[in-house]
C-alpha cells in the first residue's frame, strides 16, 4: 500500500516532463562549458578560436558563421573582423539569451586579448569579409580642431557633444536579428580609439557604417582622438558642470540668476512696504486729542 502513490505519481511526473520538453518556448542560453578561460591544453591542433567559437558563439550564430535565427549571419559585410573584435572587445557578445539587448559590459564572458585575438583569427578564415580591425595611431595627423570638427558634424547629433549618449525611438535596425530594440545611445566617453575607429566602420545596433568614402582613416584617427579628449576636457571657460552641455549650463543661469532677482525684488518691496508715514509736529498731539473725544 505505501508503494500505491509512488506509483501513482510516476505518471504525473512524466507528463510533466515531456509537457516541459515540447514546449515552443525557447529556453535561455547556456554555453557547453563553464565560461572560463580555455587553455591551449584544449585545443590539440592548436585552434584555440575555434574552440572558443563553437563552445560560445556557435548556438547562436552556427557552426560556420552563416547565422540561425537566434543571431545574424557573421559573413556578410559589413560583418568580419572589426565587427567580431569590437563586440568581444566592449564585453556586449556572448550574451546569456539572444533577446538580451547587447549593451557595453552584458557579456557573460571576458575574453582575454590572446583568445579574443583567436576568435577574430578564427572567424576570418571563415568569412573573409568587412573590414579588419582598424590600427590607429596615437597622434592625429589634422590634431584634435580637426577631429572635434569631424566628431560635431557626423556624430555629436546622436552621442552629444560631449560623449555623454542620447536617446532614441524604439524603432529596430534593419538586418538586426538579435536583442531588443536599442531606445538610448551610448555614451563614447569610456571607449578606446580601436573602439571608436571600429565602431566607426562596421556601424553596430542603429549606429550608420562611415565607410572609407565617407571618413578616410585619417579622419577616423581624428574622431577617436578627439573622443580620448572629451573623456578628461580641459575647462577654460569655468566650472565643468558636469560636462552635460548646455543642460547644466542653463539650469546654473536659471537659478543663480533668477535666484538673485526673485531675492533682490524681495529685498526692495519689503523695504518699500514696511516703510513708516512721515508724521508731522501736531500729529502726536491731534491724536491724544481724538482718543479723548472718543473716550
């Protein structure tokens, strides 16, 4: 008899099994193995990016880089190196879920520079198009006016003119399969000039692709610099205020300025107001006279 509901359970466990297996939502993204460092013990020809790609990437994106409906397909331009290297680099892949939106530090992976440097080796071999990861060299040739007057006309609209990001509408890219619609714009302040120059060339979430035509690599040199620059600005004009641009600058004037005249206005009509009447030499007098017709 003590054996009847255990019996009895079994088949309720089991439809609740198979109930959970053929259900048609997907469920979250685990990577094969723990994510950890790979070592080179791992990989017995030697192709530690290949490793890496399969073990993190490859749920998403397949085996051969050609995409699923999870992830695009690495292979068309302007996808390759750049793009690879660019979101290893700022930590957004490999995300946990492919609906994550891929945002700056999301990643559930820190690569080191000897295996992200694999995987974009690896993924080369396998696509062979877009652009590489971009050089860039410390010194501008045109100098940071240069730079500054490249950065205010093609991306201070959206990053502000300070770095500091922005907002968006909810609207998706078009091609972009994977992550939820970006609503704000990222600031530029923390990135670095191989960042920059990449994010530049390959144009990720909504960010519009600045090909050759559009920016030489010169150029692309002067923006990354002059976007080192914004991250520690000198300030000759005054205060920093928080280097959000005009905001702050006018909130100061409103309530500095307008603080000291609501005050000052104050000041002067209290001081008319409570002014005493002049009182002339038979006022005390025809008063004393009043209070006593009056009593």
């Amino acid at each position: 008899m003590k054996l009847l509901p255990a019996v009895l359970s079994a088949p309720v466990v089991a439809a609740a099994l198979a109930g959970a297996a053929c259900t048609s939502e997907p469920g979250p993204y685990h990577p094969s193995v723990p994510p950890e460092a790979a070592s080179r013990a791992a990989a017995p020809t030697g192709d530690i990016g290949r490793v890496l790609y399969l073990r993190d990437c490859a749920w998403c994106h397949g085996g051969s880089a050609e995409g699923t409906p999870r992830a695009p397909d690495l292979r068309q331009a302007p996808r390759g190196a750049a793009d690879v290297d660019f979101v290893l680099r700022t930590r957004r892949m490999p995300l946990r879920k492919p609906e994550d939106p891929m945002r700056r530090g999301a990643a559930t992976t820190v690569y080191s520079a000897a295996d992200r440097a694999a995987i974009v080796g690896y993924l080369r071999t396998l696509t062979g198009t877009g652009p590489d990861v971009p050089a860039v060299p410390a010194t501008p040739p045109g100098g940071l006016a240069h730079g500054a007057e490249l950065y205010l006309a093609n991306c201070a609209a959206c990053h502000s003119s300070t770095g500091i990001g922005g907002t968006l509408s909810a609207a998706p890219k078009a091609g972009v399969q994977a992550g939820a619609p970006e609503t704000f714009v990222p600031p530029v302040t923390s990135s670095s000039r191989t960042e920059v120059a990449e994010a530049i060339r390959v144009g990720p979430g909504t960010m519009p692709v600045f090909g050759p035509d559009t920016l030489s690599d010169d150029d692309v040199t002067a923006v990354a610099a002059y976007v080192q620059y914004l991250r520690h600005p000198s300030d000759p004009g005054g205060l920093a205020a928080g280097h959000i641009g005009p905001v702050s600058e006018g909130a100061v004037g409103w309530v500095i300025g307008l603080g000291l005249l609501l005050a000052v206005s104050r000041w002067i009509g209290t001081r008319t107001g409570e002014e005493p009447p002049p009182v002339g030499p038979n006022e005390p007098e025809e008063a004393g006279a009043a209070e006593v017709r009056t009593g």
